[in-house]
C-alpha cells in the first residue's frame, strides 16, 4: 500500500485557533493516547510562535480532558522551582517576567505560565511545572552549585570546603547557554578545569557516603533532590565540554547526550517522587523526545531523552513531532559575545526536500494536521525517512522516532529574538 493512500484517512486535521482554548479539533487524540503516562510534543526549531501556540492548546486539552497534572519542559531543573511557586499563587501576576530573563521565552509561554496560575486558583488537582534541564540552559553551574553549598553548610560542613573550592571556579564560567560556555571555556586555565570537575565528583561521592545520615535526618525526597542537583552539575560540566569538542571538530560521537541522560533521569526522578501515578506532558525540541539516535550524515551526536525514556518505561511514553511546511525557522549558530552564545538567523524555508515528512504530508493534500504512526502496515511504502531540525534536514526512522507528528502550514520566528 502506498504512504498516501494509507495516511488519507488516518490524519486529524486542526484548525490553528491561536490561544482561544478551543480543542474541539483534537478529541480524537484521546484514543491514541489512552493511559499513556508520559507523552513529549516537540518542535523542529526553538522560538517558532506557531508551535508554542499549538502546544498551549495541547497542554489545556490534555489537563483538562485527559488529566494530566504535570507540565514538564526544557528548563532548569532548580530555576522551574520559583515557576512552580508562581503558578500555584506566590507573588505578584508581573513577577513572571524576572524568572525568565536567562534566555529567549516568547510571550506564548509567558501566556501558557499565567493560564497554569488561574487554573491552579481554582482547580481541584493542581498542576505542577517541572524544569529538567540541566542548570541555566547549560551555560552556569548556578544555580545548583550554590543550593548545594547551602545543604552542605547545614548538613555537612565538615566537607563545605569541597564545595568552596568548586564554586570559586564556577563563578568564572557564569553564562547562559552550553554553547556560551563552551566558547569561553578558555577562560579556564587546564589545571582549573581539572579541578572543577574533580571537586564535583568529589561532593557527589561525599553526599552518596552520607546518605543513611541524611536521609534519617532530612527525608529521602530532601537527600534525592540534592543528589539530582549534583548530577545536574555533573552533567553540565561534561556537557560544556562536550560542545567545546563539537565545536572545534573533535567532539566524540554520541557526546552531546549527557544533557538527554539528564533531562530523561529528570522525568523518571519526578514519577519516582510522585505519591500517587500522575500523567507528565513533556515540552522539548523534536531531537529530545524522538526515539532512536540522532545522526548527522552518519555521525551519531545523540542518544537521546526520548530513547532513554522509551527503554526505562516502554509504552507509557509517547513522542509527538511538529513541524511545518513553509515559511520562516529559527537557525542558531554559537557565537561566544552574543546575548546568549548563540546568533538566531531568521532563515526562510525552501520547499521540503524529497524523502521528507514536510513534503510527504503536503503532497498528500495535508496540512495543518496530525498524523500517527501507531497503527502504520508494515507494507507501506514509500515511507518518508527525513524531518527537519532546525534549517537542516536529518534522516530518521519516522514511524520509529515519534508515535505521531502535527504539521502545520506555516511557522514564523517569535517576535522575542528581536525585542
């Protein structure tokens, strides 16, 4: 049978009704999800405003109908901490804006994090916001280093000097983004990076020592949330100089996936520390949530949060794609003396290449529609084996990587990246 002939009525179409809470279109997601526990929506670029628009939708339909009762999105695993208190009523309503001043957050989520405050005013089953990122988009050790210190200081202050030690280095590393703090990473000397490193190990090892004494005094939620802060630290600090390889050219293949090791292990420490089951919505770039490895022509940059999250709880996770057919993406490239280490190119789309979902779906007459793959035959072919990231195309087993991809017509660059 033929992908087109297969996919014609197989997809939900949707109309993009921009943020007037009206989901009517997507109910029949309902029987594809069922009681899936864990299900990721992705995007193929950050800081496109149609994406976070249909991913809003998304959210209020899945708490609201299919009961889900945490958000969890690309973002530090400590900074989400003072969202999570803002949406259940710390604060004032404007307060928002100063928790998000370490990267480029359209007004779409800002609107998303003040529908999650309303809802939370009224509702019965509270939702909760959960960042699972490593700290300040991988560019600083803070703010986990120094939440560290202050347990240490209270628990432990036989060992603080280990954390001393380390947090006088980190402060020369202070910055907003993996690939910022990759380019600067010359600003250690070799003897400083070495020591960094050796005297995160050594405080991570020093509180697992003391875990007994710990955990009797403090609770076992208290000692694993520590314990995640430090490994959010471990993580990082590979991850910084994992991209300081990538970007010379020397990077080691599969090296990039520290930081999906972590946000996956943040997910599976959230259900674990959960006490009763909850249903998770996870919020992240295309290339996290997928199922199988991430490859540039052949080279394997990735094993990503999605795989590890599909070994550790099998059919309870379930990833989501969305991209678009035409208009404009956002193209990053690292660039150490910009805002956030990173230029953003308003970089306008050609017509998708041959081979890809894009043009598979569009020349099938669809548009602005989900697609799922959980029911695809075996015997359909040509099947499309490319989806695109960011500017650039990369091949994938499509029906293997996501459950189900939205494709909407048209994506725009959010006006944030210019203000």
């Amino acid at each position: 049978m033929k992908f087109e002939e297969w996919i014609k009525n197989k997809h939900i179409p949707f109309k993009p009704n921009g943020l007037n809470g009206n989901y009517d279109d997507f109910k029949p997601l309902s029987k594809i999800i069922e009681n899936t526990r864990v299900v990721a929506i992705g995007e193929n670029s950050h800081f496109i405003k149609e994406f976070f628009l249909l991913r809003h939708n998304l959210l209020q339909f899945f708490i609201e109908e299919l009961g889900f009762t945490t958000f969890a999105f690309e973002f530090g695993f400590a900074e989400s901490q003072f969202i999570n208190n803002w949406i259940h009523g710390q604060g004032s309503e404007d307060e928002i804006s100063k928790y998000l001043t370490h990267f480029y957050y359209p007004k779409e989520l800002i609107y998303t994090f003040h529908w999650l405050r309303e809802y939370n005013r009224v509702a019965k089953n509270k939702i909760t916001f959960l960042g699972i990122d490593i700290p300040r988009n991988g560019g600083s050790y803070f703010p986990n280093i120094e939440i560290v210190y202050d347990f240490f200081k209270t628990a432990d202050k036989e060992a603080l000097h280990i954390i001393d030690n380390a947090i006088n280095i980190a402060k020369k590393i202070d910055y907003f983004s993996t690939s910022q703090a990759a380019l600067k990473l010359h600003e250690l000397t070799d003897s400083e990076k070495y020591q960094l490193t050796y005297q995160i190990a050594r405080a991570k090892v020093r509180l697992e020592a003391m875990a007994p004494f710990h955990i009797e005094k403090y609770g076992k939620k208290k000692y694993e949330t520590i314990l995640h802060l430090i490994n959010g630290i471990e993580y990082l600090d590979y991850n910084i100089q994992a991209m300081n390889g990538f970007i010379s050219g020397f990077g080691l293949q599969g090296d990039m996936g520290a930081k999906d090791k972590y946000m996956a292990d943040s997910v599976l420490w959230h259900l674990n520390n959960l006490d009763m089951e909850h249903k998770i919505i996870v919020v992240a770039h295309n290339a996290h949530i997928q199922k199988t490895p991430i490859l540039y022509d052949g080279f394997l940059s990735c094993l990503p949060m999605g795989q590890r999250l599909k070994d550790a709880i099998g059919a309870d996770y379930m990833s989501l794609g969305i991209t678009s057919y035409i208009g404009n993406t956002a193209a990053l490239y690292p660039e150490a003396d910009t805002k956030y280490g990173f230029r953003v190119d308003n970089f306008q789309l050609l017509q998708p290449i041959e081979g890809s979902i894009e043009k598979a779906l569009h020349d099938c007459g669809i548009t602005n529609s989900f697609v799922s793959f959980k029911s695809i035959p075996e015997n359909i072919e040509p099947l499309p084996n490319m989806i695109r990231f960011d500017s650039i195309y990369i091949e994938t087993i499509l029906e293997k990587a996501f459950d189900g991809i939205f494709q909407i017509e048209k994506s725009t660059v959010s006006e944030v990246i210019y203000d």
